[in-house]
C-alpha cells in the first residue's frame, strides 16, 4: 500500500476575511480544506500546477529506457 505524500509546504497567509484561518498564499483555499493535500488547492492554483508537473516529470524519468544500454 503506497503512503500518501503530505503536501504542506506550500506558501500560507491569514485569511483576508478570518485572520484566525490559514489558507494558501496562491489560491487562498483554507489550510483546513486543503488538509496536506494536493487536490484539495485550487485547480489553477500555481503551487499545485508546479507539484503536478514535478510529479508528472519523475513519472516519465522512471519510465525513460535509455536504448544506448541494449
């Protein structure tokens, strides 16, 4: 069973509207919400996107066959 990475280190701020709320810096989701997970950001959020993309070129490294070793 793979452990879920915790995605916490995301820039935060107080809420604008209840600065006893903490919530991301780029999409302004509650920390709460957000719960150290990825897909809790916003769709559009930049922190987010830069993970995903982080992610997304680790993925195609590991699957990278380097012909010039046959």
């Amino acid at each position: 069973m793979p452990i879920n990475k915790i995605y916490d280190n995301y820039p935060k701020m107080r809420s604008k509207i209840n600065d006893e709320f903490i919530e991301c810096a780029y999409c302004h989701v509650s920390e709460i919400l957000i719960n150290n997970q990825l897909e809790n950001h916003a769709i559009k959020c930049p922190y987010r996107k830069d993970q995903e993309n982080f992610i997304q070129s680790n993925k195609e490294y590991q699957n990278f066959h380097d012909w010039s070793e046959d």
